[in-house]
C-alpha cells in the first residue's frame, strides 16, 4: 500500500488488490551451497572467484568469517558468464581483525537458490 498517495497507487496502476483469504501463497525451495573447503585470508584485500549459480533462479551470496575476532568485507560483488553457460560469483573481500597479533583466517562464502515459487 502506498502511504503518500493514500492507497491510490495500485488502483492506478491497474492493479486488483487480493485479499489475503483468496490468494494462494506457494514458498519456494530454499536451496544452500558452500565453498567445498574454508579459505584463509590474511588481513588485506583479495578478489575470489567462485563458480556457481545459473540465470533460471534467483541467487544471493555471502561471505562470512568462519573464525572469531575477523572483520569481513564485501566491497563489490558482481556475476560473469561464459560462452558455455557457465556462471562466476566475484567478490572483492576485505579482512580486518579486531584483536592484535592476528593475522587472518577463514571465510565461509555461501550461496543460496531460490527454486520455484
């Protein structure tokens, strides 16, 4: 609902409000993938590339340390695909560390599929 506009939006935009009782809702299937192994990175800025995903679902990404007193950083993240249909997750990943002494650790890159709908 558009509050600015009072509710007005839908209607013109031709669109039919459903009230909750006569739609149906169907959850799509969840699907989790993860990096066969957790690499380690010392303090700095790297790109990783990972193979994964494809254009008939939706995706989303992460990348989380998979160690205590770690500071991870996505600073751009962006999809490139081949001739072969073959999709590519880069990531620009900064670490940084919260305690002295420390330098690097381990990250947990994870994927998600949403199948279906």
């Amino acid at each position: 609902m558009c509050v600015e506009c009072g509710g007005a939006l839908p209607a013109a935009l031709g669109l039919t409000p459903v009230s909750r009782e006569d739609s149906v809702t169907f959850m799509p299937d969840i699907q989790h993938y993860w990096t066969e192994y957790n690499p380690y990175m010392a303090e700095g800025t790297l790109e990783w590339t990972w193979a994964v995903g494809e254009n008939q679902h939706y995706w989303g990404y992460s990348v989380r340390p998979f160690q205590f007193n770690m500071d991870v950083e996505v600073e751009r993240q962006w999809t490139t695909s081949d001739n072969g249909n073959q999709f590519f997750e880069h990531f620009i990943v900064t670490v940084r560390h919260v305690i002295e002494n420390a330098n690097g650790g381990l990250l947990r890159f994870s994927a998600f599929a949403a199948i279906g709908s």
